[in-house]
C-alpha cells in the first residue's frame, strides 16, 4: 500500500503496454507514482530504490542524540537522504517524530544505539572518525577544516547540543559560524550544513539516468 502517495505531484498510470523490469511496482504502473521521489525512480518498488541507492551511498554517517524526543530528527533523516549518508544513527530514545522526515525514513538506513559507548564501538568496527558539530569552546570552524571521508558526523539536541560524554569522544569539534542574535541553530539547520560540508569536499556532482516515463 502506497501511503506516502502526494496527488500534487508524481506522474499518472503508464500508457501503452506495461515495460518487463523487475523493478517496476504493478500497483504504482497501474494506478500511477506520486510519491516523493525523483524522476528517475518513477514507477519503482521500494526495495528496488534502496538496493539502487545501495550501490553508490556516501562513506559519511550521521549521528543525532535523542535523550528528550527532539522534533529535529525527521529534518536529519530528510536531509541524510537528500545527500546519500550511508547510514543514520540515533542515541538513545528509538521513538522519534517521523513526520519531518517526509517518509524518506523508507530509503534511508537508521540504527539505533542505546548510549554513545555503543556508538563509539560501531564507530571503532567500521573505521570511521567521529566529528561533533557545535558550537563549542576550542571548536574548530567547519568551515575552515577538512573534514575526514569516512566521518561520523554527530549532532546534540536543541539547546543543550551535545552531550557531555559526545563532546569528550568526539575526534573532532567543528563549529558553524553564526553573525545574528542567536546562541545556536538546531539539530536540523546544523545537519544540512554540515553534510553539505562533506559533500562539497568529497563528492562529485550527480549525474542525472533518464527516468522511466510513459510513453
């Protein structure tokens, strides 16, 4: 059942004789794709998009403490997906509210850990440096550092930011310049940032498969 279907958006039921690609949902060629999803993924099952996005995620991860249900972890998710992380971790709390994350919770990896000890042995079995982004005494400018292409890049909670026992594991502490009148910017803002950081160093610009499209 296709439930994340948007009427404003997507394309309507295929025309013509249905296309033999095992990828292809009979239910969305029928009755039409209008889930949030880019062209090139039209008509696809979901597994199918995920084992596609498999094949060329990004070496970068993103962490976000959940102690107090924080509303910006659909935000992180979104925007993970938006930028192909390998996989999203959440400290602590495994409910979270999934409406920010537009349901691209569906395409992307999530793991939970109960407390940062068990993020940082993930961290140690899979090679990856773990970098806090908050605005910290002695942090580095995330703008200035080159961060390391197998990160793990982890967020705090709105207000407090990260924790204590986050900010002493962290390998690194970058900080985002902020020139207004506010102390922080939440964990969503930070994500996006700081994941398009990753990108501009070590991605390469997409290209764009023709879709699949009705003829």
């Amino acid at each position: 059942m296709h439930d994340e279907q948007d009427s404003g958006v997507g394309v309507g039921p295929w025309a013509g004789p249905w296309p033999d690609d095992p990828r292809l949902d009979p239910e969305l060629l029928a009755g039409g794709d209008r889930r949030n999803v880019v062209d090139r993924y039209r008509y696809w099952r979901r597994e199918a998009i995920v084992a596609d996005l498999d094949t060329h995620r990004h070496d970068f991860h993103v962490a976000v403490e959940n102690w107090q249900h924080d509303f910006n972890i659909g935000t992180v998710v979104r925007t993970a997906n938006a930028f192909l992380a390998r996989e999203v971790h959440i400290v602590g709390r495994r409910r979270w509210n999934r409406r920010g994350a537009m349901v691209t919770d569906r395409y992307q990896h999530v793991r939970y850990h109960p407390g940062i000890d068990e993020l940082l042995a993930y961290a140690a079995d899979t090679g990856l440096t773990l970098v806090g982004i908050d605005n910290l005494p002695g942090s580095v400018a995330l703008e200035s550092v080159a961060l390391p292409r197998r990160s793990l890049l982890l967020f705090g909670q709105e207000g407090p930011g990260l924790s204590e026992p986050a900010r002493r594991s962290a390998s690194l502490v970058c900080s985002i310049a902020q020139y207004g009148s506010t102390r922080s910017i939440n964990a969503g803002v930070a994500s996006g940032i700081a994941m398009h950081a990753w990108i501009r160093q070590h991605a390469a610009r997409p290209a764009e498969p023709a879709p699949v499209v009705s003829t």
